[in-house]
C-alpha cells in the first residue's frame, strides 16, 4: 500500500508515519482514505482548516471562479479577486474591530509571513536583535528557525541561527517569578550584553510549544515594556489566528494593537496557501520589490478567503459557537485530568491535555487513529495530544471525538 512513499519519498515525512493510511477524499470534518474508511479529522490541517474540508460554500465561488478562467498566478498584479479580497477584509475584520493596518502579502506560507516581520522590524529600527519566547515556532526558514524553540527544528538549519535571544514564556516559572522580572532587568542593565532588540515575536497561545495559553494581562504587560523600550511587536498568529481561539485575532481579548500581524493557514479559507502580514500604516516603509515572491498572490485563495470572511466573519455568530465548544472540550480534558493526573491546556478550540510521562501522548493518538479520529501531539517531547478540529465541527461530531479522547486515553493509562 505505502510502498511508493516508502521508496520514493523523502525520509522527512512524518504525518504519513502518525496516519499509515492512504487518504482519498475529505468533507466537513471527516477525512477518507481510499477504502471509504472515514476518519473524524481534530488537527483541521495544523489549523488551515477551521472551516472544515471542502466547505460546499467556498468550493462553489471557487469553480465559478476557475470556470470563468479567472486569473490563478498574478504574482502582486492587482486582480478584481484581490480587490475583492481586500475590500472584505476590510469591512468585515479591520473596521469592525478599529483596526488600521497595511496588508502586505509575503509568499504563500507562515514562514513567509514571520520572514518579512523579521526583515521589516530591523529595517524599521536599525537593530538586529529579535527577542523570541521560550517554546515558541516560527517556522522552518532560518530567521523564523532562529526565533523557533524547538532544539530539534534548530538543530535542522545546520548552521548557527543567531540575531535572536530567547525570554521566558508567560508562566515559564510557574508562578514563581513575576511577568518580566528577568527581561527588563536585562533591558535595563547596560551590563547585560543583551543587544538592543528591534522586536519581539510572540504566539498568543503557542500551538506546536505544547498548547502555551498566555494570559491577557501578560500580552499587555509585554506590549507596554515594548513601547516603554522602543521594541516593535509582532504577534504571530498563522496557527491561532482566523478565530481558532474565538476571536478572530488571538489578542484581542488583551485589549492590544500589535506593530505587525502574520497570518495564514486558515486566511485563504479552503486550504489553499495564503499569508498576510499586518503592518501599522507608520511602519510600512518598504521599498517596492524589497521583499517579493513568484506565489504571493494566489488568486483562487483570495477568491475562497473573501467567501469565508462573506459567510463567517459578517457577524460574532462564530466566534460564540467556538468558545461555547472549545468550554466543551474543556471540561472533557479537565475531567480526564483529574482523573489520571495530567493537565488540560488552551482555550478556545485549540486545547491540549499534557502528561508528566512523555510516551503517554504519542499512545493516546496512536489509540486515536486506531478508533477512526485524527490528533496531534505537540509540545517540545510531544507530550501534549493536541485538539483543534475545524470551527464548523457539529455538536455532535464533537461529542463522537471526545468520546474517543476518553477511550483513547483509558485504553492508555488504565
């Protein structure tokens, strides 16, 4: 069955190892492999599905769209599909929420996105210092991978990754440490040998660090010490942006207007590769074609992108359904918590449950797959099962794979 992609394929793969199956087709929340076999699908893409496989409302716009031969490749040319694109992010998630930023778009993936951050704040400054969090992901590239945790991803660049200083993450000290106690004194003290920081890159809720909530009053703290030292602040949000937490940014329960904001996974709305980066009208001081890219402007993306911002983001009806599952899923994981001694971590539907035994996860989703449902571990020895199904997940679909959840991990731990 695998013997192509175990032949032909590179050793790198590794969700074809999780999953040793052969998928075939996908709707809503469920997956197929080529038997007919359907898997209830919780890791939605990484978080580039939040609304579901081949969502019948944004495949629609889309083959109306290929039909009529509208452009597909347009590098950054302006397109009716990108006007479109714009004017309804524009209406529908800036305006709303009293936001002004330039839209500036990288290349088609995440790490696009944090490149162009990363290139922007250090023209911006003159500084070359970024501050990084500890457990965070960026990305694969070398400057995403230089601001990237994870000693596994790093030890991949074969080369040092520098130009970066890790801080701690909020809670890093459980609790034993005030907010920012090491990092300002670090500021502040000429003898520190900390660079002067152009910016720092933060997750609101660090996905692929373990399922790492940070507090709204934490995110404001960081804010104000960045405008207290004249750091630029860019908040990643490729993974837990597009509503993942409720919202459709994940700082905006923090009350806070970062510098810069990348986005992509879920932006293009189907699946297909898109990337945004934010950018604060004053701080938009690129030269054209100083940072460019042969697939910026992937135009069957911009097309499904203003669909689902059409159907999802004209009112707060999502964003109430997604925090009324994710307490579902909430009180499930803290009910297995308690009983077997683990942690239940995230909010909105991006959660977790985390064990002390680092072999327990892996297991759990293992047991998972074996029972027709797809999950993630996460976290830096993947001792964390990641839980983030798409936004349009039914009420029951989601009781069926928190059913499993609790087979799964009994099955593991009784």
């Amino acid at each position: 069955m695998n013997d192509i992609f175990a032949t032909l394929e590179s050793e790198v793969r590794s969700y074809s190892r999780t999953w040793p199956t052969v998928f075939d087709r996908a709707g809503g929340s469920y997956l197929y492999d080529e038997d007919g076999t359907g898997y209830l699908d919780f890791f939605a893409g990484a978080g580039a599905l939040n609304y579901g496989h081949n969502n019948p409302l944004l495949k629609r716009k889309l083959i109306e769209y290929i039909e009529r031969d509208g452009v597909t490749h347009g590098l950054d040319q302006s397109t009716v599909a990108k006007r479109a694109f714009l004017e309804t992010f524009r209406d529908n998630v800036l305006e709303p929420r009293g936001l002004n930023y330039k839209v500036q778009f990288p290349g088609p993936t995440g790490t696009n996105s944090v490149e162009s951050a990363l290139k922007l704040v250090r023209k911006i400054t003159g500084r070359e210092s970024i501050i990084s969090f500890t457990n965070a992901f960026h990305g694969m590239t070398l400057g995403s991978l230089s601001v990237t945790g994870n000693s596994m991803k790093r030890g991949g660049a074969g080369i040092p990754l520098v130009h970066a200083t890790p801080m701690p993450y909020d809670d890093y000290f459980d609790g034993q440490v005030p907010d920012f106690l090491y990092f300002e004194k670090m500021l502040e003290d000429s003898g520190s040998g900390l660079n002067e920081p152009a910016a720092v890159i933060v997750e609101t809720l660090q996905g692929e660090g373990g399922i790492n909530s940070s507090r709204p009053a934490w995110l404001r703290g960081l804010y104000e010490l960045c405008q207290k030292h004249g750091m630029l602040m860019i908040v990643d949000d490729v993974q837990m942006g597009c509503g993942r937490t409720g919202p459709f940014f994940s700082f905006e329960e923090a009350g806070i207007q970062p510098d810069i904001v990348c986005l992509s996974k879920s932006i293009g709305g189907y699946g297909l590769p898109l990337a945004l980066t934010l950018i604060k009208p004053e701080h938009d001081v690129w030269e054209p074609g100083e940072h460019n890219g042969t697939f910026r402007g992937n135009n069957p993306a911009f097309v499904t992108a203003t669909e689902a911002l059409k159907q999802y983001w004209a009112d707060d009806s999502l964003e109430k359904s997604t925090i009324a599952k994710g307490e579902r899923v909430g009180e499930v994981l803290e009910e297995l918590a308690a009983k077997y001694g683990a942690v239940a971590k995230g909010r909105g539907l991006a959660r977790g449950l985390g064990f002390e035994d680092t072999d327990v996860a892996g297991k759990v989703s293992k047991a998972a797959f074996d029972r027709k449902l797809l999950v993630e571990t996460s976290g830096p020895s993947s001792e964390v099962i990641k839980i983030m199904p798409p936004l349009t997940v039914s009420d029951d679909e989601l009781e069926q794979g928190l059913q499993i959840i609790r087979d799964s991990v009994h099955s593991v731990l009784a």
